[in-house]
C-alpha cells in the first residue's frame, strides 16, 4: 500500500506541529518554508494548558523541549504599579491540572522542527499555489519540482495566499487599531517573579519570564495603521519610560539592542469566519484559517490544537481507508473546529478593546471593574479556552 504523502506549506508552529502529528501516524510528510532558514531571532509564545495538553496527546513535551521554569504570578496592572487582578499559577496548576508556559519562539520551533526527519523540512521553497482540479493536489513551487500529494496543509500565514486563492470572496484582514512591538531581553538582576501586563490609556506594556531566564516584552498603542517611528527603542522610551518598576529598568536593555531586534507589527484579525477550514484536500491551521488579536494569548495555542485535531481525524498510513477518506476527515475537521477557533476569535477582539481604551471615564470605569471582580471568577472565565481542548471521538 503507498504511503499516504501531506504537504504543509509553512514552518510556523501550526505546520510543524501538524507534520509531526501526521508523521507520528506514519504519512510521509513534506514542509515547505518559504524563509530561507528557521529564525535565529523573535519574540516569545505562551503555551495554555489546552495547548499543552494537545502538544502531549502526540507525545510533545513542551517544558522538556523549551524549559520549565515558571512565573509566580499572572495578572493585570495599573501604569503606576497597582494590580488590577492578579493570580498564582500554583492555583492555575490546580484548576487545570497544569500552568501555563512561555518560551522562546524560535527555540520552541527549533524543538518542533527536531522531532522531524531531516528531510521532510525545505527551506526557501515557497509554495505558489496549489492545483486540485483532477482530485489529488499538486503543490506548486517556486523551485521545483512540484509535489503530489493526498493532502495539503494550509499553515501559511496570517496573509496566506492559498486562503485567498480559494477564499477569494472573503473580505480578508481586519485591523484591529493597535500596533504592537515585541523583543526579548536578559535581565536575571531585576528577578521579575511575574507575568504582567499593564494598562494605560490606549497602550499596554506586557512582560513574561521566559523558560529559558530572559524575558519576553510586548507594547501595543492604538496608531493608523502604518505609523512607524525612526527608532523604536525611542518610541518605546517615549511612551513608557515614566510607567512603574521594572518597566524603565527593562527598557533601558531594550535601549542597548539592536532596533532590528525589536520587532514591530500592526495588528490584524480575520474580519469574518472563512466558510469551512477546508477544500477537498486542503486543510487550513492557525492563522491561515483563523488569524486573532494576541489578547488571549491562544493564537499559537489554537494552532496547535488545529494540528493535533486535522490529524487524529485522518486516517493513519495503515488503516486501509479508501481514497474518500481524507476529504471526509477534513469535512469533520471543519466540524470539530470552526466553532471554537471563531469563538476564540471574537473573545480576543473584545478582550483588547478594554486594553484600547482611552477615555479618561471609560478608563477609569474599567478599572474599577476589573479591580472589583473576585480573581476566582476571573479564572473560571478561562475554562472555556483552558479545558476546550477535545479530541473528537
């Protein structure tokens, strides 16, 4: 019997995390990248528990991988210090079973690409669209040759152009009004027990320990889209140097970086649901089939939990399925998965527009609410996203 062969075009955590659930059930798995190497550089990812426990239901141990040191404490503050809400992970742990982690991206997906045999992984081979007219794809390249194959994964990207090659009359992006700055520092002097975010009037300022000791930092502002200063170590002074400790001890390392290091992007959502999560045989993960605000932290957790899903549901390389199984397992797929992903979705837009605010009153207001509600019924809010995780039966 041949061997069944999936193409996953992109080497972000979706595709990777997909080619290993897939190669796990025997497919022989090909990933395309259209960069020319993995990143040496980048920002960091918060892996939930839901995300965690799809990663361990194909045998990934994330904190053995990436690292498992763990913050104190997560919450909301005040740009003078006050915390707004606050909780310990250990009551995280207990609630769920495990805590939430953060690590470094590109060592994450270093550990991902690792679990693959070296040469199902092509860098600087850009996927260029996808024929399926006679039933069984071809994916195009642009350095040859072309690939057959029984199915194909669609992890391209936030601006994935195979979404928009079969998706033609969906509206696309959205921009959510915010643009965000991301970077990693080393600072093991300032000890920061806890994971943070900050709110002001229309800008917040996040810091997260990362498993490996450093610390990943995140600042949003609500700009036009396209507003872009000379340096970005200066803008990110200019609006938050007078903000509570350690936020100016933390910039001052921004300061001594490199400005490449410090990466800047608008923010963008799906503006509406794609209409399935797939196309005969093509599948579409993360933000290919579902791009969300980073409010909830869930977009990468998402993509994993996409992944994990697409391939319980195919059949493994030596059931003995008939050629008609695979577009019926990605009509399930889409079944499984288009109602969490589009929850998840508009959860995250609400969720930053109170981070967006910049009323004074409504601010204000915001604060107070946030301050009053009990941290016990702010955690129970999670379950939905922590607990979702199902494989279908």
């Amino acid at each position: 019997m041949p061997i069944r062969h999936a193409v996953v075009a992109g080497a972000g955590i979706g595709g990777l995390t997909a080619a290993i659930a897939l190669h796990r059930r025997g497919w022989h798995v090909t990933v395309c990248e259209r960069a020319p190497e993995p990143p040496a550089t980048g920002a960091g990812i918060g892996l939930a528990p839901n995300a965690l426990r799809a990663l361990d239901a194909i045998g990934v141990d994330a904190a053995h991988a990436a690292g498992s040191a763990i913050p104190a404490t997560m919450g909301v503050r005040r740009s003078g210090g006050q915390w707004l809400t606050r909780t310990g992970t250990a009551d995280m742990a207990a609630r769920y079973g495990m805590p939430p982690i953060a690590v470094p991206r590109p060592a994450f997906t270093a550990a991902l690409a690792a679990a693959l045999p070296p040469e199902a992984l092509r860098y600087g081979t850009d996927v260029t669209g996808v024929d399926d007219a006679a039933g069984r794809p071809t994916v195009r390249t642009a350095a040859g040759p072309d690939l057959p194959a029984d199915l194909v994964v669609a992890a391209d990207g936030i601006h994935s152009p195979l979404r928009r090659a079969y998706f033609p009359a969906h509206p696309g992006l959205h921009y959510i009004g915010e643009t965000a700055w991301r970077t990693i520092v080393d600072a093991p002097e300032l000890r920061v027990p806890a994971m943070s975010e900050t709110w002001g009037r229309g800008e917040r300022f996040g810091v997260t320990p990362l498993t490996d000791g450093r610390l990943y930092l995140y600042a949003t502002a609500v700009v036009p889209a396209g507003t872009r200063s000379a340096d970005p170590r200066a803008e990110l002074r200019r609006r938050f140097a007078s903000w509570h400790d350690p936020i100016p001890a933390l910039l001052d390392r921004v300061g001594r970086l490199d400005p490449a290091d410090v990466l800047q992007n608008d923010l963008y959502d799906l503006a509406a649901p794609l209409p399935r999560l797939h196309h005969g045989r093509i599948a579409w993960v993360g933000d290919a089939a579902h791009a969300m605000a980073p409010n909830l932290g869930q977009g990468g957790c998402q993509a994993i939990e996409d992944a994990v899903v697409l391939a319980h549901l195919l059949p493994a390389a030596d059931s003995g399925a008939g050629a008609d199984s695979v577009p019926a397992a990605l009509a399930a797929y889409t079944a499984a998965r288009r109602a969490r992903t589009d929850a998840v979705r508009v959860r995250a837009r609400r969720a930053g527009s109170l981070g967006a605010l910049r009323n004074p009153l409504a601010v204000a207001a915001r604060d107070l609410a946030v301050r009053a509600a009990p941290a016990r019924l702010a955690l129970r809010g999670m379950d939905d996203l922590f607990n979702g995780f199902r494989l279908p039966g």
